[in-house]
C-alpha cells in the first residue's frame, strides 16, 4: 500500500489503540500527552511528531515494520531497516543463528509468517518423508508439522500438539492483525487432528511435549523459542528459533544415533 493510498496516520494509531483495549486517556497517560492532543491526532486535527509517534507506537507495542508504516503515513521516514538476512551487515545475527543450529538436537529459523528460513539436519531428520509439495520453498512449518501428508500422521500427541500450535497462532495473529496469520489458522483449523481446545494436560507434565515417531523410536521433546531481545531492525525482530531437546534419556539416545 503506498502512502498515498493508506489511511490517515491518526486512523492508523486509533486502530491500533483499539486493538490493544485502550482508552484515549489511558494511552495518553502511558505517552505522557494530554487525551485532548492525542484525540486531535486520531481525529487529524493535529499532526503528531516523530518523536510522540514513537512514543504512542512503543506504549502500543506496535510491530516495528507497522511503526515504519505509522511514520511514513504521518510524512516521517522510516526509522527501522529492512535488512536481507544475507546482508553483510547481518553477519553478527547470521553467527548467532549458526550457534543455535550447530547444536545435536532439532532447531529451526522461521520469520513472522512461520516461513522456514534454516534447518539443521536434526530437524530435518524429523521432516522424514512428508509430501515434497510441503518441502517446496517457501516452506510454512505450521502448515509442514499439521498437514495430513505431513508430519501429522506421526505425531502421537496430534490433538495436544495441535491444539498448542493453533492457540500460539491465534495469539499472534491477534497482536500483530496480519491478515496473512488469520489465513494461515483458518487453514490449520480445516485439516484433521482434534478440536482447537483439545489441550489436554496430563499429570505429571511440567511442559507440553512434541511425541513423535522417528523410524523405530518415539521421541519426546520440549520445545522452546528465542527471539532477538533488542532488535531495530525489522528483519531481526521478525525471526524466531524453535528449539526442541529431550524429555527423556531414550530420546536423547534416539538423537545421537545417525538417521
């Protein structure tokens, strides 16, 4: 959407407001403004500056590339770059990445959008022999581990693990407001597998493992995600990496036996 065609920038930061539940004074005494100047920005009566944009976008917990946009809306450039993943600058980030994927066991990179960006051969060992037209670029994780020609049918928690993965994308999709999120859980909710609140919890469970078969073993693994913790750009601030380790001895055995 080009400037030209977008809404105001006060339309912009009134949706947003609104999204996050807030009161126009309760914002504006997040932000440190009066209601009056903030109800003048979102009616256009008054233009904000940047520095009060950024203010309002940060208290709103705003996506920083929806925070390029509020800026360009309102006349500003955009304060946050877009760097390519393979750009030299990235290099720090790129050394990172490779640290985390060195590791024995499975982990990936995915974006905002749970498009694979790395794999290493632990996780890929786990795709196993799912349909080729799921491992075609781009590659949606969540569409990979859920369809029926997936991974699916050799989850032995289907239910449990499908229930956590559409109730983590439902989150997401509601804070960010990507359309795109919203497609892509109307699509998990359609395949087989169980219900949206089918998270059962068992006794004994301190964290809800991923239980899977791998030719003749069952793993057990814990899943956990890291994200860039001060990122300002916003190919940095869009990428995760999900992480999954042993919940057992018998898994960890599994792991280290070459696939």
């Amino acid at each position: 959407m080009s400037v030209a065609t977008q809404p105001p920038v006060g339309t912009l930061l009134r949706t947003w407001r609104e999204h996050r539940r807030l009161s126009q004074l309760e914002l504006a005494g997040d932000a440190e403004i009066s209601t009056r100047h903030l109800s003048f920005i979102e009616t256009s009566r008054s233009k904000p500056s940047r520095d009060t944009l950024l203010k309002l976008s940060e208290r709103l917990d705003v996506p920083l590339r929806e925070r390029n946009r509020l800026l360009m809306a309102a006349g500003f450039a955009p304060l946050f770059s877009q760097a390519p993943l393979d750009a030299p600058v990235m290099s720090p980030v790129r050394d990172v990445l490779r640290a985390i994927l060195q590791g024995p066991f499975p982990a990936v990179v995915v974006d905002r959008r749970w498009t694979l960006v790395e794999a290493n051969a632990s996780a890929l060992r786990l795709i196993g022999d799912v349909d080729p037209s799921l491992r075609t670029p781009p590659v949606n994780t969540l569409r990979l581990t859920l369809h029926p020609r997936g991974m699916a049918p050799r989850i032995v928690n289907l239910a449990q693990w499908r229930a956590h993965l559409l109730d983590r994308l439902r989150r997401e999709a509601e804070f960010s407001r990507d359309p795109q999120l919203t497609a892509l859980l109307e699509e998990l909710r359609s395949y087989p597998g169980g219900d949206d609140d089918d998270l059962e919890i068992h006794a004994g469970e301190l964290v809800i493992p991923l239980r899977i078969r791998d030719n003749k073993h069952e793993l057990a693994l814990l899943g956990t995600v890291a994200t860039f913790g001060t990122p300002v750009d916003v190919t940095v601030a869009d990428l995760m990496v999900e992480s999954f380790f042993p919940a057992d001895e018998a898994t960890a055995k599994a792991l280290t036996i070459p696939g």
